[in-house]
C-alpha cells in the first residue's frame, strides 16, 4: 500500500491538492526529491510532506484544507487534535484554507528553512 500511495500520479488530488502541487514545482520543488505527496505518518496521510532530518526526526506537513470537508467544528477538533500529534512527532503542521497564494506558499516554507534542492 505505501508504494501505490508514493507512486501515486496525481490523478487523486483534490483541486487544491493540484493547485498546491503546481505552485511547489513552480517554485522549483522535485517531487520525491524535496518533498512527497499523500506521505504516510502513523495513522496519517500528509497532503505534501517535506522531510528535513530523521535522527532526530523533524518535517514540514503541509495541509490544504478545503471547506467542504474542514469548516465543521467537529472537524476543527479533529484538525486540531491531528495538528497536535504530528508536531509531538517532529512535524510542523502548516495549513492552507481555500485560498492561497503561491507568495504564502514560498514565505510559509523559507520561515521553516525550506528552500528547493535545485
């Protein structure tokens, strides 16, 4: 199951997973070399997932939320509760509603060091 999920070709991908996508090749990200799409963590799927070191562990998880399915209160707590156990696990939980720019995207990302490997 975790190769279909890493060897996934995008066909998947909400709108926003896609629009998010496009904006990190744009800025010059390598998909499976700077980050990875739909990566598993614990019982978590991350939507892009930058891996910055794994001993000890730390990692960018970044989250488009879209408001169909995360603008419920009981899907808050569940955001929320989720946020809250991936950073006890080393990651930084960044999340993007429905509208986002590709300028908040690179800012969010040189805040937490990350910078394309090309």
């Amino acid at each position: 199951m975790l190769e279909r999920i890493l060897e996934s070709n995008g066909e998947h991908r909400t709108c926003l997973e896609k629009q998010m996508h496009g904006y990190l090749t744009e800025l010059g990200f390598v998909n499976r070399v700077d980050f990875y799409e739909q990566y598993p963590s614990g019982r978590y799927i991350l939507d892009f997932a930058f891996v910055i070191s794994r001993n000890p562990f730390k990692g960018v998880d970044l989250e488009v939320d879209g408001a169909k399915w995360h603008n419920s209160p009981e899907q808050r707590r569940r955001d929320g509760f989720r946020t809250h156990t991936l950073k006890q696990k080393g990651w930084t939980v960044l999340r993007f509603g429905e509208t986002f720019t590709i300028e908040q995207v690179k800012e969010a990302l040189v805040c937490n060091g990350i910078l394309p490997s090309s």
